[in-house]
C-alpha cells in the first residue's frame, strides 16, 4: 500500500507540474497581448480551452489573476469571444492607447486598434493604415541578456561568461543599475519576480566574488589598506566571505588578525 501510495503521490507532481508549466506558457502569451499579431477572438478559444487543472493553478502563479478571471468571464458568457474587459488587460489600457500597440483581432489583413466602450469592453477600430509589426522589433539583445540571467549559475566560470558578454559589456561600468532598471521598467516580462531575484542573487554574488578577491590580495599584501580602511569594511568582508562557508571564514580570520 506504501508503495501504491508513492505512486499517487508522485502521479499528482507530475500532473501538478505539467499544469504550471502549461499555465505559465499561456500566461506568457496572456502577457505579451499588446504585441502578439493574432486574433483576440482565436486566442480566446484557445484561452478556454484549457483544462480546469490548468486554470485553477493559474492564480497561484505571478500575474496570474486577471487572467483567471478573463477566462472565467469567457466562459460564463460576461465577456464575448472577441473581446477583453478593459479591467483585465495584463498591463492596463495605457500599454495599448499610449504606446500605439496594435492587436489584429479578426482580419489579419487590416490593423486593429483597441478602443474602449461605454460599458469599458474593448473593442476593435478598423484602420487603413498599414499595421507596425512590433512582435519583430522586440530587441534581441534583450531577449539574449534575460536568458544569461535566467540560466546564470553562482560559479566564477559563469559570472565571468555573464560579465564578458557583448549585451551586458554595452552597459558600462553602472551595469548592474542600469540591468536592473531594465527589468524593473519592462511590463511584457511574464517572469519578472523570478527573474528580478536570479538578477539579485548574480549581482550579491559578484560582490561575493569581489570581496574574496579583495581580501586575498590583502592578506598577501596588508600594505594595499590601512588599519583604519580594513576596520571600516570588516562588517562587508565578514557578510561576503561568510557565503563561503569555513574557507570564507579563514579568510576572514586572517583580515581580521591585520587589525589586531
């Protein structure tokens, strides 16, 4: 019986982890609505026909909410098939009036632009006008940074990789202020709590990495600071080099017997 219910068990994870991860792929889609050149009313059909595993782990997930609650709308009917409630927009109607981001609803061949009602549904304005893509001219070099950051291991092999890459040595010196002020400022990112934290833990590790190199060439050659600058940094070397465990702390030990 033990064994069948591992089985069970192990059964429900899989299922429970297939569910998040195709929830995370249709939200990801949910997000980037302001650029997706597809029809609001095919992607509607396919948003309900996600199996209800999927769409009740959909609140669980960051961003998740409002579309739970689109989906919901879509099925019992308040909001039609070719149409969104202008409250549930993933990012606000700002990302669609001000930025002049078209979505294509029904003929691919003519832009469509959203525009509000009176009863605040939006729907769609023919226009003449030819239509901008702008699913094509999403930076790349955006896209290839994300990725460092997202797969980005706490090794020095990968930090240096990270470091020396052409899209983050575009930054400068201040490129971890600028970095993160892109991910704070960018609204179509799906996964930006994860990703924000991945980036935080790279950066508390290059200052990790920092300090370990500081203090090693210190304790080789204690003339490179005073007394007084060692004992202003002890509390900084002693959070650093505390991530590495008991090497870490010999290390500091021997800073610290400079003071001494």
């Amino acid at each position: 019986m033990a064994e069948n219910k591992k089985d069970i068990n192990f059964a429900e994870y899989q299922a429970h982890e297939r569910a998040v991860a195709i929830g995370k792929k249709y939200l990801n889609i949910f997000h980037q609505l302001h650029v997706i050149r597809a029809g609001i009313e095919a992607l509607n059909k396919d948003f309900v026909s996600l199996p209800d595993d999927v769409l009740n782990i959909l609140p669980e997930l960051s961003g998740g909410s409002k579309f739970y609650q689109h989906i919901k709308n879509l099925k019992d009917g308040s909001t039609p098939m070719n149409k969104i409630d202008a409250d549930l927009l993933p990012f606000g109607k700002d990302v669609f009036e001000n930025q002049e981001l078209f979505l294509e609803y029904t003929d691919f061949s003519k832009p469509t632009v959203l525009k509000p009602t009176e009863n605040n549904v939006y729907e769609t304005e023919t226009k003449s006008e030819p239509v901008v893509d702008v699913s094509s001219s999403v930076n790349e070099d955006t896209k290839v940074l994300f990725d460092l950051i997202r797969n980005f291991k706490p090794t020095p092999q990968d930090l240096d990789s990270f470091k020396s890459s052409d899209v983050v040595k575009d930054f400068g010196p201040n490129w971890k202020i600028e970095i993160k002020n892109l991910i704070t400022n960018d609204s179509s990112i799906a996964d930006k709590y994860t990703l924000s934290k991945n980036f935080e833990n790279l950066c508390t590790f290059d200052s990790a990495l920092n300090v370990w190199q500081e203090c090693s060439s210190l304790v080789k050659n204690p003339k490179q600071k005073s007394k007084e600058e060692i004992k202003e940094n002890l509390e900084k070397y002693k959070k650093y080099l505390g991530m590495f465990g008991k090497g870490g702390q010999d290390l500091f030990e021997k800073v610290q017997s400079l003071i001494a």
